[in-house]
C-alpha cells in the first residue's frame, strides 16, 4: 500500500505546477521569508513548517494578497451552497446586485449582521469588506487584525490600515 507523507515530504514535492513559473522566485522568496518568521517565533520543527508553508500556498499560491470578493460569474446556487444562510435570504435579483460589488459581498461574508462577522468582531457596516482576508494566511476579522497588530507592533495600526497586511514581511510576521 501506499506510504502516507509527512506534510515536510508533501512540501518538498514540486509544487510550481500550481504556479506561475514566472512567480517562481518571488514565491520561493516569500516562504523563505516565512520560515525565517516562524523561526523567530521559536517555531523550528520541519513538519510544522511544511504544514504552514503548505497552507500558505493552497490558500494564496504563496503571495500577501487581498481577499477575492469577486463574484460576479458564480451562479446563485453556488452562492448559496458556500454561504448558506448569510445567501438563502437573499432573491435572485438581490444576490446578483451583491454579487457585482465587493463591499457588498465582503458584508453578506463577514458583516456585522452576520453571526460569523459578530464572532469575528466586525460590528460596524463596512467592516466585512474592510477586514477581509489578506496576506499569506488570508487573516480575516477586525478581532484578528487587532490581536495581529497587538502583537507585532504593540498598537491598532493593522486594524487603522488593513493593507499592511499585503506587506510580504508584515504578513509573514502576521503568518507566525
């Protein structure tokens, strides 16, 4: 039978196919930069890197990128599959109108009328949109940009620029 990998033996393999090969370098250069974060932290063990690094690549193709709220082509049906009751409400027409717009769609994902933007602290209008994902690890919440920003810089200026987040060595910080 098949022997089961290591996430480090998974990591190893080549995974450019699932990646530009022109992105290549900046890629190899941004999990390098990760690991040396993780590494900071006192985060050492080889299987736990890989995991993270793995991570990294499956939610951002490695890059400090924003969130895609870009909806526009996903059918209603699907809309609704992936969000549930934050969609079912929702008329045909209305999630076509929410679906176009990202600020719109970043409320319907994580708003403050949403239990999952609430528990991810956005209590304000806005706030889905504002604090969707960014960086490698795709952070996500106005609590976590707080708690994020706290600890790497000991105030709330990630929760006053959400942006930083798509700085390559903020979000590896961030990412450890």
């Amino acid at each position: 039978f098949f022997k089961q990998k290591t996430a480090y033996e998974i990591y190893q393999c080549d995974w450019s196919s699932d990646v530009c090969s022109s992105d290549l370098e900046k890629v190899q250069s941004n999990m390098d930069l990760l690991e040396k974060s993780l590494k900071e932290q006192g985060i050492t063990d080889p299987n736990y890197i890989a995991a993270v690094k793995g991570n990294v690549m499956k939610e951002t193709g490695g890059q400090a990128i924003p969130e895609n709220m870009n909806y526009g082509k996903t059918s209603n049906d699907r809309i609704r599959e992936i969000f549930g009751s934050r969609a079912k409400k929702y008329s045909d027409e209305e999630l076509n109108a929410i679906k176009g717009d990202p600020q719109k769609m970043g409320e319907l994902m994580y708003g403050a009328g949403t239990d999952l933007g609430k528990k991810m602290g956005n209590t304000e209008e806005g706030e889905g949109y504002k604090f969707r994902g960014r960086g490698f690890v795709q952070l996500t919440g106005k609590k976590n940009y707080a708690d994020a920003s706290q600890a790497l810089f000991g105030d709330d200026r990630l929760v006053q620029n959400p942006d930083l987040l798509n700085d390559r060595e903020i979000s590896a910080k961030a990412s450890a």
